[in-house]
C-alpha cells in the first residue's frame, strides 16, 4: 500500500522532476500531491527520504562506511 503511494508520487511528477528534485517548489508540490492524491506533506516526506539514501549513498561511495556504522552505533543494540 504504502508503496503504491510513493510510486503515484513519482509518477505524477514530470521527467525532469524525477532527475532533479530540487526543481520541487511550493506549486509543483502541490501539483504533485494533487495527481496523486495525496498531501503535500507526503510528497515532502518521500523527497526527505531520498535526500537521506543519497546522503547515504555518496557517504558509501566515498569509503564512509565505517563512519556511517560509527554513527548508527548507538542504535543499533548488540552492533558495539
């Protein structure tokens, strides 16, 4: 269910949205979150979500990943 949401998400945005989410202001937000059906907070959550993957994904891809598992040490019970 919730996937099929942020698939609708995605598909109401345009191509160039999809490759480049910061062209996602206030209008185009809201156009988004009207083609499906959805709140702007929502569409505002999914965009959040990917800013953080790609965080995660360049951390990763610079050889960061023993600094990501330093800072996930303290939440993850039984990872020290």
């Amino acid at each position: 269910r919730a996937i099929r949401r942020l698939e609708g998400i995605i598909n109401a945005m345009t191509p160039a949205e999809r490759s480049r989410p910061e062209l996602l202001k206030a209008a185009r937000k809201r156009r988004v979150a009207a083609g499906a059906g959805v709140s702007v907070q929502e569409v505002n959550r999914l965009l959040a979500q990917f800013d953080q993957a790609q965080k995660m994904m360049k951390m990763v891809a610079r050889g960061g990943m023993q600094k990501m598992l330093r800072a996930f040490r303290g939440g993850f019970p039984g990872l020290r």
